[in-house]
C-alpha cells in the first residue's frame, strides 16, 4: 500500500510544472491499472503495511476514487485552457486523492476519522476556490459547519472506544459488542450527515449547485460513500443495540426519500434536481445498511459503486449543456435534441441508468436493496414502490423536458460535441454497465 501512496506524493512536484496537465492524467491512468491488478483477498485483508491495507469494499472504493480523478481531469479542460489557476487545480485533485486513498486503506479507527476529516478540505478548495457561481462561499460552509458539527463528537467516540477495548483496529472490532446508546449516536452521526440523510441534507444541494463540475464529480462520486463505507464498517460495533434503534434510520431515509423524489419534480436548475435525486438514492443505501442483513449491506456497496459513476456522469452532461448555454434552467435547456441528437443517446443512456433500468450496476443494487428491506418488515412495499415510480418519473420528467420541445430562442450560437466530452462520458458509462458482468466481486466480500 505504501508504494502507491509513495507515488502519489512524489507526483506532486509534478502539479508546480508548466503543461503537465496531461501527463499527471496519464499517471493517474496507470495508477488506476497497477492498482485494479493487485491480488485480492476474498475473507481477509491484503497488502498489509503500516496500518494500511485494502478488503473487497476498500478495493472497489479505491478505484472508483482513482477513476473519478481522472474524469475530473477530462472534464475540466477549460482550466487547461484559460490557465485558471491550472497548478493549483492539479495539486487539489492530488491531495484529495491522496486523502481518499488514506481513507478506505486506513486499518486503524482514529486514522479513517482524520483522513475522513481530510478529505474535506480539498473539496472545500473545489467548491469556494474554483466554483464559478456567487454564493459558493456560502455553501462551502454548509458543507463544514454540517460535517465538522457532527463529527467532533465521533472523535469522542472513538477515544471511548479505545479506552475500553484497548484497540483501534477496524478488523478487530467484530470481537466487541458496544451496547450504549449514546455511543452508538455520536459514532454514526458523522456518516449520517455525509451519507446525506433526510434532515441532515441540506448542505448538498447547495454544494453542488456553488460547484465547479469537477467539485460536483468528486462530491457526489465519493464524498457521499464515504458515510456509506463508514457505516459499513462501524455497524459491526453496534448490532446489538441496532436492531433496537435501527427501524429510526430506516424510517426516516425511506420517508425522507419519497418526500425528496418528489421535490425533484419541482426543480428548475437540473443541477439541482441531479443533486436532490442523489440524497434519494443514498437513503436507500441508508435504509439497506441499517437492515443489517446481507443483502442489505450487498446491495448498499453495489448501489455506491454505480451511483458514483451514473452521477459523476449525468453532472457532466449538464456541465456539457451549461459549456454552450450558460444556463442550467430546465427552460433554457429545452429542444436538444435538435441541436445535438448524439448528445441526446447519453443523456438516454445515464439517465436510464439513474432509474436503475437493465444492464447497469445501479439495478442489481437495487433489486438487493427491495429484499433486505422487504425482508425486514413487509409493510416496506409500499413506500418503495412509491420511490421505485417516482424516481423513474422524474427520470423521465428531466429527460423529455431537456431532450424534447421548442429549443430557447435566444440561443445565440452553439457547436457541438467535442470527441473528449463524447469519450468523458463513455468512460463513465461502460464501468457502470459492464461491471455486471462481474458481480461476484460484489456479492462474496461479505
């Protein structure tokens, strides 16, 4: 795990040198391939070294990482291209990478909470320091007073536990049972607020509206995972004291995600609705993990997996749009699929893959997610069937209000799609698809 970290770090003199841009992507691709092709453990821990080291879930969150990166870079030419403050952008991509690459290798408790913590500050960068829009400001410190508020008393938390079990290592903590109440609050708090749960969502709107597109791609990529890969890792602590509380969680993620489904239909800046549909998705991944079952953690790592990349892929596409309108209104992106009909197939594909229709990884995470939870209480049906219509709905509300009717008169000039936002987008959407090829990766971690 070292030698990664190693050159990582020794890539940073690199993000200080004129026209690296390219090249830093580049190594960034070959980290990716270096690291897909390791040895992998199915029941234990591997490449162990210096409180590092990687499992099935870790591996996954990993790559994803890395590939998220490497989009970012793809997406973000104009950077590139009007030298705007292009070393610094690098050097932020970098150490967020760094820090998330920490985070899901980290094998001792206090070290995930500090890498966790981290990794805010280079998002932070990404929203006030290369947003373009006026109150990022603003929404960047939504984003910190709503984790930062939630987490101190994780660190508490954590202290406690080392206090009474005298380890901090994440893979002994299946041996111990914490049964107290207000422990089990304050340790999962901090995932809740990042997941983000309904109450405690607030601050993710707003972030990726103030946001660059590539804060938008790491954000909703894999800063929301990482409340979903802590929860994964702390409930094994906390099952007894879960299946008397969890129903709280579950209720609230499941009822929040209905009320959210519909404030989608509502939305007019399709950022914003992309935004809102993600809070939707990840109270199901909630939901599922505070089951407490296999299935329900199974499905919760698959539905990341392909949330991250359908995401991260759909905030392209409207940055696409925004490139040529500079607008992200729905009532001045209408009608384009007279302008670009080969854009139009992505905006299809993605948005097929965001109401979880076949082959992508975001139905298999699904399909999981309705046993677990219809398997822990019947009466489940039919808020999820609820969800399952109207996520499809608004789906199919931003689709044909986008792609469909008369186009925006004052559309001045346009051109059309340039082969990397084309090859941007099919880099997102093949690992999504085509890793249900592959499903047994997903399915024996457990």
């Amino acid at each position: 795990m070292m030698k990664f970290l190693m050159m990582m770090i020794f890539m940073i003199p690199l993000c200080f040198m004129k026209n690296m841009f390219w090249l830093i992507q580049f190594f960034f691709f070959f980290f990716f391939f270096f690291f897909f092709n390791l040895s992998l453990s199915v029941n234990f821990f591997s490449n162990l070294s210096m409180n590092m080291g990687y499992d099935i879930i870790s591996y996954g969150l990993i790559l994803l990482s890395i590939w998220i990166c490497v989009l970012m870079m793809l997406a973000s030419e104009d950077f590139f291209k009007l030298n705007f403050y292009v070393n610094f952008f690098l050097f932020n991509i970098l150490f967020l990478l760094i820090f998330l690459y920490l985070t899901f290798s980290s094998l001792n408790l206090f070290c995930f909470y500090l890498f966790f913590e981290g990794s805010l500050i280079p998002a932070l960068f990404l929203i006030i320091g290369l947003g373009n829009q006026i109150e990022r400001v603003q929404s960047g410190m939504y984003l910190l007073f709503y984790t930062l508020f939630a987490s101190f008393p994780m660190l508490l938390g954590i202290f406690f536990i080392f206090y009474e079990n005298n380890t901090m290592i994440l893979y002994c903590m299946k041996f111990f049972n914490m049964n107290m109440l207000v422990l089990y609050i304050v340790m999962i708090m901090a995932f809740m607020v990042k997941v983000p749960m309904y109450f405690v969502h607030l601050w993710l709107p707003k972030a990726h509206v103030e946001a660059s597109i590539s804060g938008s791609m790491i954000l909703a990529g894999i800063m929301l995972k990482l409340g979903g890969y802590g929860l994964l890792r702390v409930m094994i602590l906390f099952q007894q004291i879960g299946i008397k509380y969890n129903f709280i969680w579950v209720m609230i993620s499941l009822i929040g995600g209905f009320y959210i489904s519909l404030i989608c239909f509502c939305q007019i800046d399709i950022k914003s609705l992309i935004a809102y549909s993600s809070v939707c998705h990840m109270g199901m991944v909630l939901g599922g993990i505070m089951t407490l079952n296999y299935w329900g953690f199974l499905g919760a790592y698959s539905l990341m997996i392909g949330h991250g990349l359908c995401s991260s892929g759909m905030f392209c596409l409207i940055n696409i749009n925004y490139e040529r309108l500079h607008s992200r209104s729905m009532f001045m992106n209408k009608g384009m699929l007279s302008f670009m009909p080969s854009l139009s197939l992505w905006w299809f594909l993605l948005i097929s893959s965001n109401m979880s229709a076949p082959p992508s990884l975001n139905l298999m995470g699904e399909i999981s997610l309705l046993n677990s939870l219809m398997s822990w209480s019947n009466y489940l049906m039919f808020i999820l069937v609820l969800i399952m219509f109207f996520s499809a709905g608004y789906s199919m509300y931003l689709y044909s209000y986008t792609q469909h009717g008369k186009y925006y008169n004052g559309t001045y000039s346009f051109y059309v799609g340039l082969s990397r936002e084309y090859l941007l987008l099919l880099l997102h959407w093949v690992p999504l698809n085509f890793m249900v090829f592959k499903l047994d990766y997903s399915v024996i971690w457990f």
